[in-house]
C-alpha cells in the first residue's frame, strides 16, 4: 500500500530543485507523490494551509507539513 506524499510549490528556481530531488527521493513503490504548482493552482492554497503549509517548497508526507528552505509564504501566493 502506497503513502500520500503532496509536494507544494510556487515555480521558483528553489522550487523546481526541490521539486527534482524530491522525485528522485521518493520511492515510488512506497509513495504516491503528487506535485502541485501554486502558483498555476491558486484555488489549492486553502488545502496546504489546512495540511499545515507554511511556506513553499514544502513536502506533505501522510499529512504531516515538512518546509524545505524559505521560498514564499502562502499568504505572498494569495
């Protein structure tokens, strides 16, 4: 049974690295990973706040909000 991994991000160059180390981390056996640019996905700002999203790039693992560097805050997104 694969886990819910959600990566969030804004597009920055910040992003897009984390976003490809993130990929090739990530066991696919093991996790099933989705990517959501917030910045094309405007309306899924809500969700990562809810999930506990600070700032992006950030990884959601079962739930549980892991910030990689300090790209943007949500509310910049907004």
């Amino acid at each position: 049974m694969t886990q819910k991994a959600i990566f969030y991000h804004a597009g920055c160059p910040v992003c897009i690295e984390a976003e490809q180390a993130v990929a090739n981390a990530l066991d696919p056996h093991r996790y099933d990973t989705e990517i959501v640019h917030l910045g094309k996905q405007p309306a899924r700002i809500r969700e990562a706040e809810a999930t506990g999203v600070k700032s992006v790039p950030a990884l959601v693992l079962d739930g549980m909000p892991f910030h990689i560097n300090f790209g943007a805050s949500l509310d910049a997104l907004k």
